[in-house]
C-alpha cells in the first residue's frame, strides 16, 4: 500500500527528475534551432508587406534590444569600452544583417548551407587570433566543408564553384562573421571576466541595430525607410509581426543561454544543426523550395563537417562557440 504525502521520493522519481533536469538544457537549444530555422518567413512576409530585409533586421534588433536592457538592466554596469567588445557588436551585426538578407533574397537552403562553412571560418580565426594551431584534424574538416560547398556551387555554365547570386554571397559572410563572433567571444571571456555573459548578447543587438543602419543606404536607402515607416503606420499586422519577431528573438536567445551554460559545447553545436532540417522542410512546404541530388550530396558534406567538429576530440579547438549569441 502507498502512504500518500509522506514527502518520500523513491528511486524511481529521482530518476525521473535527473532525465527531466538532463533534457530541459537541450530541448532549449532544440528550441531555439527551430526558431532559427523558420526565422526566414516572417521575414520574407515583412518584405511583401513593404519592409525590406534591412530595414526589418534594424526594426527586430531594436525590439530585441529593448527588451534584453529591461531583462539585463542591472548587469549593465559589467559593460567596459574595449575593441573585443566592439568586434563582437561588428561580427553580430554582420552576421545578422547578412543572413537576414540571404535567407530573403536566396534559396534558403543553399544560403544556410553555405553559412554552416562555420567549421572552416572558425578553424582560420581560431588560428589568427588564439593561437591554435589547425592540425590535421582541422585541415580535414575544412576540405571536406570546403569540398561539400564546391560540390553544391558548382554547375558547367560557370565554371567556378563560387556563390552564384548575391543572397549566397550574403549566407558566406554571414557565416565567416558569425565565427568570428564566436572567437571573439572567447577573447572576451578570457580578457573581459568581469562582463556579464547576457552582455554579450545586448552588445550584439547593438551592433545589430547599429550594422543596419550603416548598410541601410546599399539596401534601398531614404526610399525603404519610407517604405518601412508607412508599412509600419499602415498595418496592425505589420507591427504585430515586427514586435512578435523581436520578442522572438530576444526570447530565444535567453532560453538558448541557459542550454548553453549547461550543455557541453560540442554538444551544443550537433544540436543546433537541427536548424538545418527545420529551414529544408520549412523551405520545401512554404516557399516550395527543393535541393538537387548533387546540391543535396555537398550539403551533406557540409553537415558532416559540423558533427565532425563536435565529436572528434581536440582539446585545442575553440570551446567557446557559444553559437546562440549569434543568431537572428
């Protein structure tokens, strides 16, 4: 017979409550993969509406902005002036204002593709910047990420296994800077102990509010600010998509930082490449967009690269890739 309310847990709900305590960092991460991946919708809905990709990246960011200083108002004193600090606002607003434009004007899936070359950037500035060295481990995974890309680029009327339109050359550089990002971050946590890991994130929506409005005039200038602006003062709906996106946003990136404080790095990194099969399928059923079978080889190429630099031991590689401070 069972006594009930005799505080008592037995075996078995301790094993229960350890799995659940286990799987909640992940299923955060799991999460915010999946917002990720289905990021370039609403997106491309603002742009049919009358707001183009920068200006909506400038208009979430600052919503995003807003909302981190109201949660992270008293870890704001931990902010010093220094140039990590200022690169991490450069790399993030890059990465953003860069990926947001692809995943808009390009096949999705190519451009995500094409931002998961992360492996080969990270290894390069891994090296530039911290000193690791690249070993054969390293030279490996960037031939086969480097291999993968050249297979998915390459076609017979152009020759050249290089990003064929300006939204793959966009999903390129979001992916060098976002592995900029991460190294500098690991910089930052050396040099700068005393910032506050949420600060990171509120100087990168900084540098993300900021990046916009720099590459605005390249972007359809004074005329899509105006655009933006009526949009904005035209439609309820406009407005709804643009605030409900920011808090998105801000709001996955506070879930993903507590997977990540308790997730292993490498871990972290073959979780998020989740993200990967939620934009294919978002992609396939709301834009109708597919991959060819040599697309789809290179592709996968790709994505080994990645699980392989998450499970192939180094103990010199960049642990600090904390890749949820980068994101949309």
């Amino acid at each position: 017979m069972t006594i009930a309310g005799n505080g008592a847990h037995g075996p078995a709900s301790n094993a229960g409550a350890s799995l659940r305590t286990r799987a909640a960092p992940a299923l955060s991460i799991l999460i915010g993969s999946s917002v990720w991946g289905l990021a370039w919708f609403p997106y491309r809905m603002l742009g049919q509406w009358g707001v183009a990709a920068v200006p909506a990246q400038i208009c979430t960011a600052s919503v995003a902005l807003l909302l981190l200083t109201l949660v992270y108002r008293r870890s704001l004193g931990t902010l010093r002036w220094s140039w990590l600090l200022a690169g991490v606002a450069f790399a993030g607003g890059t990465t953003n204002v860069a990926f947001v434009w692809g995943t808009t004007h390009g096949h999705v899936m190519r451009v995500l593709l094409l931002f998961y070359l992360t492996p080969v950037w990270t290894a390069l500035f891994a090296h530039w910047l911290l000193g690791e060295r690249v070993g054969l481990r390293g030279a490996g995974l960037i031939a086969l990420a480097l291999g993968g890309a050249g297979l998915m680029l390459w076609s017979p009327e152009l020759g050249w296994p290089v990003p064929n339109n300006p939204g793959e050359w966009a999903g390129a550089i979001a992916g060098a800077a976002f592995a900029l990002n991460n190294v500098l971050l690991r910089r930052v946590s050396q040099s700068l102990p005393g910032v506050r890991a949420e600060m990171r994130s509120w100087t990168l929506y900084l540098g993300c509010a900021v990046g916009g409005l720099l590459v605005l005039p390249f972007d359809g200038g004074a005329e899509a600010g105006r655009a933006t602006v009526a949009a904005l003062t035209s439609s309820a709906a406009t407005v709804a998509v643009v605030l409900a996106l920011g808090c998105a946003i801000a709001a996955t990136n506070v879930v993903v930082q507590f997977g990540l404080a308790r997730v292993p790095a490498n871990q972290a990194a073959l979780i998020m490449l989740f993200e990967i099969v939620v934009a294919a399928i978002s992609s396939w059923w709301l834009a109708s967009e597919g991959l060819g079978v040599r697309e789809i080889a290179g592709g996968l190429c790709i994505v080994a690269a990645g699980v392989l630099s998450g499970i192939l031991p180094d103990s010199r590689r960049c642990k600090s890739a904390t890749v949820g401070d980068a994101m949309v």
